[in-house]
C-alpha cells in the first residue's frame, strides 16, 4: 500500500479537501474534492454562531449543538467515502493535514455571541472541529498545519500541479496539498 496524506481548508459550511502521495520530487495528487458539512435546510447552519447571536443562551446553545450534530453526520460520510475510494486504490492514510487560523482560545459562549469578531473566529473553530472530529473518529491522525506556516516558495511549486490536474486548482486546494505534503514528512522545495 502507498502512504498517502489528506489535507483540508475548511470554510463556513464547505472545505475543500485533497488527497495526495508521493515524494517531494513528485507529488501525486490522489483525490480532491469540496464537500458540504451543512444541512441547507436547517435554518442558520452555514453561520450556527451568527445565527445564535440574537438568541436567548439556552436556544443559543441548542442550535449551534443542532448544527454541530448534523455537520458531524455530513462530514463522516464524505470522509468515509474519501477513504474508501482511496483503499480501492491501495492507499493507506498515514494522516490528515488540517490548516489551522491563529489558534486563539475561545471564550466562553456568552463572550462569543457579544463580540463580533469572536463569532468569525468561532465559526472557524466549528468547522475545523466539526472535521478533526470526523477523520478522529475514522481512525485517521489529524495534525494541524498553521496557515501562516506555509512557504510561499512551496506554494509556487504546487501552483504547478495544477497544469497536470487541470482547473479549476483553487488556492485552497493548493493550501490543502502542500499541508497533505507536510504531514507525509516531505519537504516541497
């Protein structure tokens, strides 16, 4: 079985996720796909936080609760699928690359819902949770990868993957790759 890697840039509801191998020399980009984590049809699942921020604290907490239960459905199926199409191609997931913000704690939710810019961040937190939980529960090592630690020079090499792949090669999925490359312990120079 080949070692492969999984990198992952979540967004508000949706993350794009790449599937890679290979070495340094030559990386091989197995899968990449976008996947939903949301219920569209449950009412202010795209930003739980947002949504909460007008509620009282015990419907506050329900809600983003409601929310996160149905991401963690969504979000273990398309891992679960992701994996075993990578076991029919006789891959086995040495580990999963998650890009990570700054890594600010979080208050407690009453400070959340009061501030603005804690609800961004909160949000960013659910979804990044919602997945390290999902590929946790898998069986699947999750690293977190600190955006801002990424090589500008690495991500010009991956740029160029894009040729072989076709478009549309988002700067998520590159952020995505080169993270997946990380966690492979390969160095793109």
């Amino acid at each position: 079985m080949k070692p492969a890697a999984i990198g992952v840039r979540m967004h508000s509801g949706w993350g794009a996720l790449v599937a890679v191998s290979g070495d340094a020399a030559a990386p091989e980009i197995l899968e990449r796909k976008h996947i939903v984590v949301i219920d569209p049809a449950m009412a202010g699942a795209k930003q739980p936080y947002h949504f909460a921020e007008s509620m009282a604290l015990p419907a506050a907490e329900k809600h983003i609760a409601d929310c996160a239960a149905a991401s963690a459905r969504l979000a273990n199926a398309a891992i679960d699928e992701l994996l075993s199409d990578l076991r029919t191609r006789d891959c086995r997931v040495a580990g999963c690359a998650l890009l990570l913000a700054s890594g600010r704690a979080l208050p407690s939710l009453p400070a959340i819902l009061a501030s603005h810019a804690l609800i961004h961040t909160a949000e960013g937190e659910f979804f990044r949770k919602v997945m390290r939980d999902a590929f946790e529960k898998l069986g699947v090592d999750v690293a977190g990868v600190r955006e801002r630690d990424l090589a500008p020079d690495a991500m010009k090499r991956i740029s160029a993957l894009g040729r072989a792949i076709g478009p549309p090669w988002t700067a998520d999925e590159k952020s995505a790759t080169l993270a997946a490359l990380i966690v492979l312990g390969q160095r793109v120079s």
